[in-house]
C-alpha cells in the first residue's frame, strides 16, 4: 500500500468552512490521530495528506485542507492552498456543519460542478443536530465507535463516484502463471452447457490466457484424468467448472495449482478475500436462518440448476439445518439484508465491477457474510483450500479469517 504512488492512488480531498470538523472526520476514518484538531478556528494550517488503503477501492490519499472563512492573518494564504487541492482532487468530501450550506460551502460546490468534480456531502455534528434530514451522510467525527458504520457508508458512495479507471478489475488468470505457461481447462459439456458454443466465464478465460500468450487445452471432465497420464510433463494451472471440483481436486497431483472458472471471478468481479471470509458462515448455520442466492442474469432455470436446485441441496447436505433458501435475479437485490445470514451470489459474468463491489458493500454495511458461488461449492464440496492455492491472500484470510 505504502509503494503504490502517489499518481495511482485515489485523492480525495476534505473540505469546508473553518471549524466544520474536517480533521476530525479524517481521523475517524483512519483510525488515527492524523490530523491536529482544536475548538480554535484555523487549526489545519497546510494541506495534510494521509495514504490508507481502502478495500475494495485500493490506496488512496486523504487530504485534509485549511479551512474557508479564516480571518486570521494567514488566513488568505492558507485558503490558496486549500484551492490548489481542487487541481488534484478526484473527489471532494464537502464537510458540513450540521447540513448548513452557506457562502463557503456554495463556492465549493460551484468549484466542483465546474471542474466536474464528484462531490459527497458529510454532515457533521449530527449528535447536536436539531434534525438529519437531507442529502448527504451524517455523522459525529467523535464516536470513535461509529468508524466501521460511517466507512460502510462513505464506501457505498465512493463506489458509484470514483472514476471507472479505480474499478479497473485485477487480471482473470494472466498473472497465475509465467508467460509462455500451460493451462488445462476441465469444460463440462451436459444439458446445461448452451448449445453450440461456450459459456461466458470459459470464453473470458481462454481469452485472457492467449493475451498473456499461454497455451490452453481444453478437455471434458471424464478425459481429464487419462489425459495427465499422456501429457508427459506438468501444466502450469488447471481451470475447472466448480460442479465438478470435487473430482478434479481428486485427480490433481498435489503439485499442480488449480482452481474453478467461478473462483476466478470471485477475484476479477468482487472481492476473493471477502467471498472467503463470507464462505465461513456455512458452518455456523443454524435451524430457521435465511439464504439469499443472487443470479446477476435472468436466465430460463433448467430441472437441475446450480443457483435454484443444487446449491440449496449441497447447503442442506453440508450443514444438516433446515434452511430458508429465497432466490433474486437480474438486478433485484433485496433492502431487508439483515434478515439474511449468508448472500451466495453468482459468479458476475454479466456485471462490471462496480455492481459486485457494491452488492459487497451493502452486505458489509448490513452485517451479512456475502460468498459467490465458486467459493461456495468448494467449501461444501471441502477443497475450498485446494483451489485457492494460486491466491495466497485469500488462502491467508481462509486460515486467518479474522486477520485484517
């Protein structure tokens, strides 16, 4: 996080009128005293920039600004400063005093829409406010216990604003292993697979791999393990479908990294490290808790499909519980989360980034473990620590999922 630099970290700068609690809201967020705060007016004195890494958007640069409406005999200095933040800003935290817009908060929102700069309102002092109703969030800098509320939120607004290029997904495989590699991609063809062509997440993947100029063999799931035998040497990685997992874990010499299609979306769509840590609620699933399954698409269910028909049973099976399993598709996703315990949502083949990131938010935000449906089925098949060998993060937040 420390090495990232500066030119490809997101800048949000914090602005407001003097004694709004700029500082103060930026030491909620970090979790630290990084910024010097005070009753007296002009207590930031300089631009102070703070980097943290903020998941799932990646670094960023905190920059807290001197505040507008200091007479003091800096005070038109300082102000110069604070509009230089404007030139490097790719989003504005507009902090206010209670939801009060006056002169200074006017020129920074006409500022903002002149340069288009996104800009989210942060109300603060809402603890002495006569009312908080009205845009923006609200919010006590003070509550220290307030932090992982007030990030839950500021993050669900970050990401419906932040420029497309921050929601850049990470590489499908390329970087799994060396150019010039090897990839066995195990492609079941039964009664679900369409007719005459190849599902999306598969077509993506042998894409990616002949960008990152791999070489791909592509075999059917009862060829697979005759096939190793003749190959004479060792494959780099081995891709699967997750409803034959089981089988390819146990056909797989150990040395061989392998994972499924769907678990490398768990990574290109969302957030692996989330997804795994979500997987870990199966096991304390109880008599009478609510699943929600989440399809991205509105695709015609078949007589055994995975999100309505076979994930449902696996859940059973595996937990012994009786099981309140609701089903959404397309882009429905229910308000009332925390009636949940666990959101299984599908792979994203069809969502951007953006929209996975944003359903995890929410879930985080309402206190439910959200996982996908790769990351799913290997842990009720039990080889979700198999097929996350070539993550060694994720593999990290499955040992220690209490580790941040």
């Amino acid at each position: 996080m420390q090495k990232a630099p500066k030119s490809l970290r997101l800048q949000i700068a914090l602005m407001g009128r003097v004694n709004a609690g700029k500082s103060s809201f930026l030491n909620l967020l970090t979790g630290q005293e990084t910024a010097i705060t005070s009753p007296q007016a002009g207590t930031t004195t300089d631009m102070v920039e703070k980097n943290q890494e903020l998941l799932p958007l990646g670094p960023i640069t905190w920059i807290d600004t001197a505040g507008f409406g200091d007479e003091s005999a800096l005070g038109e200095k300082r102000l110069a400063k604070t509009q230089k933040a404007f030139d490097k800003a790719d989003i504005i935290l507009l902090i206010t005093e209670q939801g009060k817009i006056g002169t200074a908060e006017t020129f920074i929102l006409n500022e903002a829409k002149t340069r288009q700069i996104p800009v989210i309102i942060i109300n603060n002092k809402a603890d002495t406010a006569e009312q908080t109703q009205g845009e923006g969030l609200w919010v006590n800098s003070l509550d220290k216990s307030s932090r992982d509320k007030v990030l839950n939120a500021l993050k669900a607004e970050l990401i419906k604003l932040v420029p497309e290029d921050f929601i850049t997904p990470p590489p499908l495989l390329g970087d799994l292993l060396p150019e010039h590699g090897t990839i066995v991609m195990i492609i079941p063809i039964d009664f679900e697979a369409p007719k005459g062509r190849l599902i999306m997440p598969q077509v993506q993947a042998i894409r990616d791999a002949l960008d990152h100029n791999q070489t791909v063999i592509m075999l059917k799931e009862d060829e697979y393990q005759t096939f190793l035998r003749r190959l004479g040497f060792v494959p780099d990685l081995v891709v699967c479908d997750s409803q034959v997992v089981d089988k390819m874990v146990a056909q797989t010499p150990a040395q061989i990294k392998c994972t499924t299609f769907s678990t490398l979306f768990a990574r290109l769509k969302g957030d692996i490290n989330k997804f795994v840590e979500g997987a870990g609620m199966i096991k304390h699933l109880q008599d009478g808790d609510k699943v929600l399954i989440a399809e991205s698409c509105t695709h015609h269910a078949v007589e055994d499909d995975i999100g309505r028909v076979k994930i449902p049973r696996w859940l059973v099976q595996k937990s012994g519980k009786q099981l309140q399993i609701d089903h959404v598709a397309g882009p429905d996703f229910p308000k009332n989360l925390k009636d949940y315990k666990l959101v299984i949502q599908c792979g994203g083949c069809m969502n951007n980034r953006r929209e996975i990131l944003s359903r995890i938010n929410k879930c985080e935000a309402a206190g439910v473990a959200i996982t996908n449906y790769g990351i799913c089925i290997s842990e009720l098949k039990g080889v979700l620590e198999r097929i996350l060998q070539p993550f060694p993060e994720a593999l990290k937040k499955y040992h220690n999922p209490q580790e941040e």
